[in-house]
C-alpha cells in the first residue's frame, strides 16, 4: 500500500498535491468525510474528476492494495451505481417540475464516479500515515501505524442496491450482508429472537453514522454467549462480510480481537422487519471492538426500498487514534 501511494504521489503535478497531501496530525481533515453527495456536503481534497486515466489507474492500485479482492470489487461498485443513479435522475430531469429543475440538474451534476474526494495524511513508507477516500455512499479511512492497518470508519452503501431497469438490470451491491443478516435472525429460536429484535420499526437515531463515535448507546439485542455454537458462528461470518473489506491482514487482526474481547460483549441487534428483505430494517453488532451497522432504507419517492447504508467502526482505534496515542507516547519516552 506505501508502494501504492508513493506511485499515485508520482503522478500528481503540484497544484493537485496540494488539495492531496495534509499533515497526519490535522484532525479536522482526516475526520472531515461524509456519504452526502457533494451538494449536502461540499469537499476541499482533490476530487476523481481532476484526474488523468493514468492517475485513475494509480489510485486504483492504491484501492486494490489497501482492500481485499471484495471489499474493492464492492468500492468499485458502489462508485459505479452512482454512475447508474446519474443516468437514473438525469433520464428524470424533464419530469421534475420547472421550480426544482434547477436543484435537480445540480443533483444529477453531483453524482458518478468522478465525485469522490481523495486525501493523504503525512508520508507513505513512514511509521505513521493514512489516507481516505470519500463521496456518495463510499467512504474508507486507512491509517498506517507501525506496519499495522487499521480500516475504519468505513462507510458503505448504494442507491439503488439492486439495479432495477436498463442493460445492467439485476446488478447488485452489498447483497451478502443482507443475506447473512437475514439468516441469522431466522436461526434464533423464539427466545432468542425476542432478545434480538429492539423495535419494531427503524428509528433513524439509532444510526450511528458519521460524527457519533463519541457517544457510543449502551448495547441492546442478544450477547453472543447466549447463542449456540453454530448461530455465533454464523454472527462471526456475518462480522467477516464487512471486516473482510480489508486486505486479509488487516482483516484476520480485527478478528482476532473480536473474539479476543469475548462473546458476552458481542450484542446483535435487530429493528424493523425481520421476515422481508425488501422492507425496511438495520441491524446493528456491537462490541468493544467493532460497531457495524446495516440498515435499509425508503426511497425518497415512496417507491419502496431499494437504499442501503452500512457503517463499520472500531470503538477503540477509529483512523488508527488508539496506536497513534501509543506511538507518540513511546516516541516521547522512549
């Protein structure tokens, strides 16, 4: 991944290193991301569409190095929907009433894959530097701390999840983690699953979202110590779909300390309906080590749900911040 980085620097001429490259230590950058698109939240850093074929190509190899070959496939992916959604609004556009065209030719403009922002925290190849990738429905933060990876806040998600019209009818994103959610709530016996379901309707304020670290909500739902063998390992796989993102260090580390906190304060959680995927629902797993959150939802129009958010983070090492603190401490006492 420093390679990576190092060769995608390379190819940037000076005014477009400027918007890239921040000290690792200017917080309010590295935590200024966001899964609105640009109009909802205007970004600083330099943006996909300043860059040439052959930078594009770089950056990938940068996203490749820092990702599984899944967690790429699905960034990929998701930047490409956004590219579906502007076909999608744009093909819209003559429908829109004439007193929000103009808002609505500013949201088509704001969408696809050229509208993600791109950032460097301090230098690749040392002992500590990061960088991040944000935009609509994407966001990953990778922060490099003495040969360790951590990955989150990682934000994923896609409008639509299932591409219903067109030549790519059928297209999907983030599928899996449905699926899991869905045959883990099914595999809880009645006891259980009374413990796993909090509500029965979403309620918006239990997303935990961008901004919300600190003020982590008691754990709800069902501890894993009160799942049989085989259901928690059926809730570990479900944790691998989203920390599987990773490339596979990174990833098997973050197991490992999952289990490592142990099952009793590992909770699942579940809102809304837990019989039909196609309705509204979130789950939410949560220990000392991990936060993911998975929540579907309505389609601005009313047309049904077809909108999926998913947040992962580490409530103890959000950007890398719990090795950062230990690698300043012992650099200051050595």
């Amino acid at each position: 991944m420093s390679d990576a980085a190092t060769r995608f620097v390379a190819t940037l001429d000076p005014a477009q290193r400027k918007k890239f490259i921040r000290a690792l230590d200017n917080n309010a950058a590295r935590t200024d991301w966001s899964n609105l698109p640009a109009t909802a939240y205007p970004r600083t850093a330099l943006a996909l569409s300043e860059l040439s074929d052959v930078q594009r190509v770089a950056l990938h190899d940068l996203m490749a190095a820092a990702m599984s070959g899944e967690g790429y496939g699905e960034a990929a992916t998701i930047m490409w929907i956004d590219d579906i959604l502007h076909g999608i609004e744009a093909a819209n556009l003559p429908n829109v009433p004439a007193e929000r065209r103009a808002a609505a030719e500013r949201g088509v403009a704001a969408r696809g894959s050229g509208n993600y922002w791109i950032s460097l925290f301090g230098e690749p190849g040392s002992r500590s530097w990061a960088w991040m990738i944000n935009g609509h429905h994407f966001a990953a933060n990778f922060t490099v701390v003495d040969g360790r990876i951590a990955f989150a806040p990682l934000f994923l998600g896609a409008n639509p999840q299932i591409v219903r019209q067109g030549p790519y009818a059928g297209w999907r994103v983030l599928d899996h983690e449905i699926a899991g959610g869905f045959a883990l709530i099914a595999a809880l016996d009645p006891v259980q699953r009374k413990a796993a379901l909090v509500g029965p309707a979403v309620d918006p304020a239990q997303f935990t979202g961008k901004g919300k670290k600190d003020k982590p909500q008691p754990p709800v739902g069902i501890a894993a110590n009160r799942l049989s063998p085989a259901q928690r390992e059926r809730l570990m796989a479900l944790v691998e779909e989203f920390v599987g993102f990773a490339n596979r260090e990174a990833a098997a580390a973050q197991i490992a300390a999952i289990r490592a906190d142990g099952p009793a304060k590992l909770h699942f959680a579940w809102w809304g309906s837990a019989d039909d995927r196609t309705k509204r629902f979130m789950y939410r797993i949560a220990g000392p080590s991990i936060l993911i959150e998975y929540v579907r939802e309505p389609q601005a129009d009313g047309s049904g749900a077809n909108h999926v958010h998913a947040i992962v983070r580490d409530p103890r090492n959000d950007y890398g911040e719990d090795w950062l603190a230990r690698h300043y401490s012992e650099a200051r006492h050595p």
